[in-house]
C-alpha cells in the first residue's frame, strides 16, 4: 500500500510537492452543484452548428467495399496478417460483434426524440463522489440507466477527448473539446447518451495534469459509483510508458473492470504498431486480473475502430444484447 501511495503520485502532476490541505468544508455535492451553471454556460456559448463527418456513420462506411470496411471496423484483423502463425492472437477477436450488431449499437449514439445526446454537467472534485443520485436523475427526467457510466483515463494527450468526439460524430453540436496542447480537459465531463449511460471525460494524468488530479479523478475511480467499465487509453503511436503501467496498477488496485484502448493507430508505422500491441497484450496476460484481454485499437482521425468500441459501449453498459455469430 506503502509502495502504491508512492507510485500513484506519479500520476499526479510532478512539480508539486505533496496534496494542499483543504482551507475550508463545503459538502462536496455543493462544490459539485456550484460549478455547473459556470461551465455549462461556457460549454453553450461556444457551441457551433458543425456537420457530420462522412464516416460518422456506420451506415455511411457500409458503402464501402467489404474489404476496406472491415479494415476500418476490425483494425486488427487488418495487422494480424503480418504476424507469424506462431503468435496467439486469439484474445483479440473476443469481442467480434457482427455488421447487424454494429449498426443496432449506432442507435444508441445517434440523436432522437427519445434518445438525447448532450454534455450534462462537470465536477472539479469529488472528495466524497458526490453521486448523480436517483433523485437528481430524475428531476432531469433521466432514467436509472442513465446512471450507468463509463469513463475515459489516460495520459494527457493521448486522446481521450478525441475519442469521445468521434464516438459523438453523429451528434456534432455536443460540444467535445480537443487540443494540442497537454493539459486541456481540467474537470470531469459528463455526458448523458439518453437513457442508456453517462459517459465522463477525465483529464489526463503525467505532464500538466490539473493540480487536483489524485483529489477529483483518483477518488471518483476509488469510489466508482456506477461506474460499468474504464475506458484506459494508450498512445498507440509510442507505446505503453511508465505513467501508463502505474495506471493499470491503480486500476487493479481499485479492482475496477477496465479495458485498454490503443489511440492514434494511424500516427504509427505498422511494425512499430504492433510491436506495441504485443507489449500491451503481454501485460494484460501477465500483470492483470480486472482488465479485459482484447485491447481495442482506434484513430479518432479515421475512424478505425470507432464504430466497434460504440458496440462494446452499448454492449457492456447492458443495452446491446448481441446476436449469436
Ligand atoms: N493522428 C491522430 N491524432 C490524434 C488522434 N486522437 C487525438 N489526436 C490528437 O492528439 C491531441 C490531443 O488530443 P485530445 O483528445 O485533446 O487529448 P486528451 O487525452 O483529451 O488530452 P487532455 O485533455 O490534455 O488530457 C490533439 O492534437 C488531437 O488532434 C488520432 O486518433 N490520430
Ligand atoms: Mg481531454
């Protein structure tokens, strides 16, 4: 435990010298509560009427030819051509969803009468994970399933908030904000996919991580009321780093379930790629007991496997049963 304290504040930002002691106890649902109308009028203001993308769609990408979209859907399979028989690559087709499955997980993210897509609210700590409760979920006339959450960690800059906008392309006025700069995301950002879960956007940990990182992202996973699945993003392109295995360290610690997924695909050369590849999936097999065995490959940029992570989303927040193959 000793070790774990010392290792978890490597994930915190490196300069400061030990977690500042609160100055003054307001109960922290308030401290939540207080800050929504200040972001959320920041969020709005800077809405854009902005179109979608063309491969935002499954149904769009479906007009492609077989064989480029099922490059697109199942980047793996794709990789997996140039590795010797020799490898067992059996642990990434776990989660193989059909084309029917796919396109019924779309309706989920795709915004209707009945299905609302929109940022909810942001927190900037959660000392005692001030809960979106049942009551407070249905003043807002969401239901108990919207309670469900899934959450996005991961260094900064690896990605996360891109993910998230791709995973929302079908919804562009749901304001997702990305940028070069490490650092951006600095609360935690939740979003309501209608009545089905609640996604929430964490900053990243490492370099420029919010000084309130270990305080507001560390308690929320500690506590993890709802929480369905961790969504741990590696940078594909450069592969795992020191501040990523502590990461998973945490996440085992927490015995949360979790999974990874490797962003950026389309930054790296394909050797390089799956040299990382290999190295995530021999960690999960080795070091790990919480995290699922597949790790899941994505480029925001392109798309790749994007419409199959909305699949896994849908599926194992309990909303996508999937056809038997
Ligand atoms: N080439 C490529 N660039 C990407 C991809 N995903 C994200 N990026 C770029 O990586 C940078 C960081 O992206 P963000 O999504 O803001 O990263 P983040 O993890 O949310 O970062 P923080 O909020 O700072 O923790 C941006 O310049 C993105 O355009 C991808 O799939 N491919
Ligand atoms: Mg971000």
């Amino acid at each position: 435990m000793l070790v774990w304290f010392y290792n978890r504040k490597h994930l915190a930002p490196p300069k400061k010298k030990k977690k500042k002691k609160r100055m003054f106890h307001i109960k922290p649902r308030t401290i939540f509560l207080n800050a929504v109308p200040k972001l959320q009028k920041s969020i709005s203001t800077s809405r854009t009427c902005q179109s979608n993308h063309k491969l935002a769609s499954f149904l769009e990408a479906a007009k492609m030819p077989e064989k480029k979209l099922r490059k697109l859907v199942f980047p793996f399979e794709d990789l997996e051509r140039h590795l010797s028989s020799k490898v067992n690559t059996s642990n990434f087709h776990l989660f193989q969803p059909g084309f029917e499955d796919i396109k019924r997980a779309e309706m989920f993210f795709t915004p209707s009468k009945n299905q609302k897509i929109d940022y909810f609210t942001s927190a900037v700590r959660m000392d005692h994970a001030p809960l979106i409760t049942q009551s407070e979920v249905s003043e807002n006339a969401r239901s108990e399933t919207a309670a469900m959450r899934v959450c996005f960690i991961g260094r900064s800059n690896v990605g996360k908030s891109s993910l998230i906008k791709a995973l929302f392309s079908l919804v562009p006025e749901t304001e997702v904000r990305v940028s070069k700069t490490p650092g951006h995301t600095k609360k935690m950002n939740f979003f309501t996919v209608g009545k089905a879960f609640t996604l929430v956007d964490m900053p990243g940990y490492g370099y420029k991580a919010p000084k309130d990182f270990v305080d507001m992202v560390e308690t929320y996973l500690e506590t993890r009321h709802n929480l369905k699945r961790t969504f741990l993003l590696v940078d594909g392109s450069v592969g795992l780093q020191h501040a990523d295995r502590i990461a998973i360290d945490m996440c085992e610690e927490f015995g949360l379930p979790y999974v990874l997924v490797m962003t950026k695909i389309d930054k790296a050369k394909q050797g390089e790629l799956l040299r990382h590849i290999l190295e995530v999936q021999e960690v999960i097999q080795s070091q790990t007991v919480g995290c699922f065995p597949q790790p899941f490959l994505v480029s925001s940029l392109h798309y790749s496997g994007v419409y199959l992570l909305r699949c896994f989303i849908a599926h194992v927040t309990g909303n996508l049963k999937l056809e038997p193959s």
